[in-house]
C-alpha cells in the first residue's frame, strides 16, 4: 500500500525529475487542458462568461487584462481551488488530459498535486524551510525519508535555493527574503512533480531583482511544465510565454476577447480592445 | 484687568491641562501596580511566616489551624486536571470547527457563538449549582473531584473556545489556501499548519483557563464539596485550594495565618501552570518549526 503509492508518485507525469530542459521550440500545440465554455459566477454575479481556450502542454500561458476581468477566477477554476468560495458557481467544461474536471466527481487532492498553484504573495508556511517541502510529501503519501530528502535536495536545486539554504534548512522559512520565499513556494509545488503550475501574479509582490530571479525561473520551467501564469506585466507577459489570452470587462463580466500565440497577439493582435490594451492605450 | 496674549493663555492652558492629563494616566497607571503589590505584599508578609515544606506536604488538623494542605494540594491538582483534559479537546474542537467549518455569518454557528459569549459571563456561583444538578445528582457523580473537574470544565469552555476561535479565524488565509492548493487535506491543514499558527492564542486561551479554574471557590463547593482527607479516587469528594482558603478565613477563627500561606501557594501554583503551559506550547511549536 505504502510502496503503492510512493510508486504512482513517482510515476506519475510523464516528466523525471532531472535538469530543467531549456530551448527552442519549447512546446508542442498538444492541449494539455481544454477549457470549455467556462462560465463562474459568485452567487447572482457572473464574473466569467463563457470562455473557451486550450492549455498546451509544456508551453507558457500568460493571461493578461485589467484587474477584475476574472483572470484568478479563471485561474483557481483549473485546480477547483474556486470551490472555497461557497457561493462560487461553474458551468462548462475542463478537461485535463481529456478527464472531465467540472461535471464529475474529482479526487482534488490528486488533481491539486498534479495541477499545482503559486500566489501573488509568497505563502511559505511558519515552519522550518525543510518542513514547508516534507509535509505534501508526507501528505502524498511519500514515507522513505532518504526518498523525501532526495526530492527536496532536486526541488531546491531546481529554484536555484540550495546553494543558498543548505546549510539551514531548519530555519524558519519566513526567515528568508520574499524572493527567497516565493522560491520556495514554487519549489513546494515543485516537489510533489506536477503536470502544470498555475501562478497567480507570482512576481508582483516580489522587489525587481528578486522578480527578475523568479520570472527567469519561470522561463526554465517551460517544456518541463505547463504553465499558466496571470501577469499584469505585458513586458513580463511578452518575455516568458508562448501564448496569451486577453481578458476583458464587458458589460461587469469578465471575457475572453483574444487568445493566441504571444508575439502575434502582441504584434498584430486581432480586436481593437486587444490592440489597445497591449499598447498601453487602455486599461 | 489686563488682556493676556492669546498665545500665552493657550499655552498656559494647554500646558496645565496636558500636566493634569499626564499626571492622570500615570496615576491610573501607578493605583492598579499598587493595588497589585498591596495584595501581593499582604498575603507574603501575612503568609510567609506560616509557611514551610511541611506545610505544603502535611495534611490539615484542627481544621487547618494547625498542619498543612498536602491532601488540598492534590485535590486541586486532580480537579483542574479533570477540568483541563475535558475542556481543552473538546474546546480546541469547536474552535476548530467554527472557524474552519462554519459559513461567515451563518445562522447556527452565530447562535453558538452569542450562547457562549453569554455562557462566558455566567456567575460561576450558577455553574455550582449546575454541576451540582448535573454532574453530582442526575450523573450521580456525588460530591467528587470528577464532578468538580467538569463542572470547572464547562465554566472555562466559554472563553477557551472564543480565545481559540479568534485566535485560528487570525491565522494568515495565504496558508490556507496553500496547503489547500498543494492538495493537503483540510485536517492536516488544520492539524499541520493552522493549529500550530494559532498556538499562541490557544496557549493564551489556557492560562485563562486555567487561572480561573485554579481560584474558583463556589462553584466548587457544591460539586467537589470540602472534605479536606487525601482523595483516594476521582470519585472522592476533595477539597479545593481556594474552598480552602475561603473557609479557614470565614468558618475557622484562628485560621488567618494558615489561610494567608494558602493564598501565597495558590498564587505560587497560578504562576508555575502558566509558566508551565507557555513552555510546553512553546515546546510543541519548535517541535514542529524544527523537523519532528
């Protein structure tokens, strides 16, 4: 049972752990998660409305808009992290690797293992540095130490954080820097080897040389990982990823207006509200 | 009569009424330090003379005129220990659930909330006689120090579990939602994360607790009862420290010099249990900080 599930563990993905692949073409159009016609409402008001568009597979997603346009919503839809909110209403489809995520019944414990999430505001729990990565481990069902400890060595090392923790990783973790700290969330969600990384503003809280530290992490995590990344940082947003998708306020709903690759968005985008936006003309 | 600058008499004004004003606050300041230091001042010069280790280990004669506390000592010890292992899981327990379980504003968790804010300020002389009804007669408890334990157990359920719940509902939402998002269950969340976080209010929760339990007087009269023998059970009636100091200083004539002693140990004992509950949280928290 223990071996079990240490086993679908690590197993699970079709990424090992091992270097973080860089380069060119960094992602394949292959979706990773299909998004159907999500609409999210809280309680009477709908903030969502009907947005389609697909998630591909080890490419950088940025979502960019104004602020309120449902962006996070949509963001924290993916990994039903939604569902906290009680008032909090979904209709449509989302399916990750074909499986259904909205209708169906879904173990979330697996599916926020497997889809894992980085706030705009590093979160590290109060506890030793070591212990914020060994709890979802442990929770995960992962029981050999030397395995656990090996995972956290690679996550570490993956953040670019070992060389400057190892030789205190029981120190509390909110001893460390907020770009230090965002770090760490990022390599928390990192041990327990997700498919895809959503992150919610991850940079905007952080001081301008750590936030150039984490987005040039983020760069490298591309083709390991699918990621999902909301910015309201269009140089950032044209920086890091492969596609975009422009949200906007209609009507006090939040809509979908353009989604493409990045460079053609930015360069010859196709709505005049897309063009607006990126040229800093609106919003 | 001579018209003084309008400056100078706002500023004379102004400088006597902010002396007056100071002199106010510290005064405040300095009555309740020496309200403090009379009463603590009182019990040791009154009590320090009586008191000896035989007089911690020894038990009472002559109706405490003369010998010790030893079997009081234990009694008390017993009753906030029946009292604190009934109310701390079950408290911890509630808090738990109406900060992490209830909606914001729902009906029923409201309602418990507003019960347990009125049960808070219930004369501790009412819980006495329920104990009394409760526990001893409809349970059949009798006069023990299990009846007494609980009954201090409901009286200090209130405000533990308000102190609790205030202190989880403080706790950072970020982490909430981060062991949420990493796919960790609520319970460990809770367990892992947000109990340990609010640790300093639960600890906090105790200490009123405790301090509360370890001074009452009646209600444990009519539950614990006053016999003043060793307890050899829960089930023994005992006699607690503070029922003690009560009776020496209004039933037994002579008894002054022993009662005061008894205060003296008593507010030792308050000051050892918080002492104690701090360290042990403190403790448990680094356990966790720290690898476990």
């Amino acid at each position: 049972m223990k071996a079990e599930s240490d086993k679908t563990l690590v197993n699970s993905g079709p990424y090992t752990l091992g270097e973080i692949r860089e380069g060119t073409p960094c992602c394949e159009p292959v979706p990773h998660l299909q998004v159907r016609n999500l609409s999210v409402a809280y309680g009477q008001q709908s903030v969502l409305d009907n947005v389609s568009l697909d998630i591909f597979q080890g490419c950088i997603t940025a979502l960019i808009g104004p602020s309120g346009c449902g962006k996070t919503s949509f963001l924290s839809s993916l990994n039903k992290l939604i569902e906290l909110a009680p008032a909090a209403r979904l209709s449509g489809q989302v399916l990750f690797d074909g499986q259904e995520l909205l209708g169906a019944p879904v173990d979330v414990l697996t599916l926020r293992r497997r889809i894992g999430m980085i706030f705009q505001k590093p979160n590290p729990f109060p506890l030793s540095i070591q212990r914020n990565l060994e709890l979802p481990l442990k929770e995960h069902g992962v029981r050999d130490k030397q395995l656990r400890a090996h995972k956290i060595e690679t996550a570490l090392r993956d953040v670019g954080l070992w060389d400057e923790v190892a030789d205190r990783l029981q120190a509390s973790a909110l001893s460390l820097s907020g770009g230090q700290q965002q770090r760490l969330c990022i390599a928390r969600a990192l041990v327990l080897e997700p498919e895809i990384l959503l992150m919610d503003e991850p940079c905007s809280a952080l001081d301008p040389i750590a936030a150039a530290v984490v987005e040039e992490l983020i760069q490298r995590l591309r083709g390991r990982y699918t990621v999902v990344i909301v910015t309201h940082n269009l140089a950032q947003a044209r920086r890091v990823a492969n596609y975009a998708a422009f949200f906007w306020m209609k009507e006090r709903v939040g809509k979908l207006i353009e989604f493409g690759q990045c460079q053609q968005l930015f360069e010859t985008p196709g709505h005049a509200l897309t063009a607006a936006y990126v040229s800093g003309a609106s919003g | 009569m001579a018209k003084r600058g309008l400056e100078d008499a706002s500023t004379a004004a102004g400088t006597i009424a902010e002396r007056l004003f100071t002199l106010l606050v510290w005064g405040a300041a300095a009555l309740v330090v020496a309200m403090l230091l009379w009463v603590l001042g009182d019990v040791l010069v009154m009590g320090l003379s009586h008191l000896s280790w035989e007089f911690i280990v020894a038990a009472p004669e002559d109706a405490g005129r003369r010998g010790g506390i030893g079997p009081i000592l234990v009694s008390t010890l017993l009753i906030l220990l029946v009292a604190l292992a009934a109310a701390v899981p079950l408290g911890l327990a509630v808090a738990v659930w109406l900060a992490e379980f209830t909606r914001r504003g729902g009906r029923f968790a409201n309602s418990i909330r507003l019960t347990l804010d009125v049960l808070a300020g219930v004369p501790s002389i009412v819980y006495g006689l329920f104990g009394n009804a409760f526990f001893s007669l409809y349970l059949g408890l009798g006069f023990s120090l299990l009846a007494g334990g609980l009954t201090l157990a409901c009286m200090i359920l209130p405000v533990f579990i308000r102190t609790c719940e205030a202190g989880l509902s403080m706790v950072n939402n970020d982490w909430r939602r981060g062991a949420l998002a990493l796919g960790m269950s609520r319970t460990s969340a809770i367990w892992h994360i947000l109990l340990p976080a609010a640790a300093p209010a639960i600890v906090a929760g105790l200490i009123l607790g405790i301090g509360r339990a370890t001074a009452e007087t009646a209600a444990l009269i009519f539950t614990s009862g006053y016999v003043d023998r060793m307890p050899g059970s829960l089930l023994d009636s005992g006699r607690a420290l503070a029922v003690h100091i009560y009776d020496l200083s209004m039933n037994v004539s002579g008894g002054d010099g022993a009662a005061y002693a008894s205060a003296l140990i008593l507010i030792g004992l308050i000051v050892v249990l918080n002492t104690l509950a701090q360290w042990l949280a403190e403790r448990w928290l680094s356990r966790r900080i720290l690898n476990s």
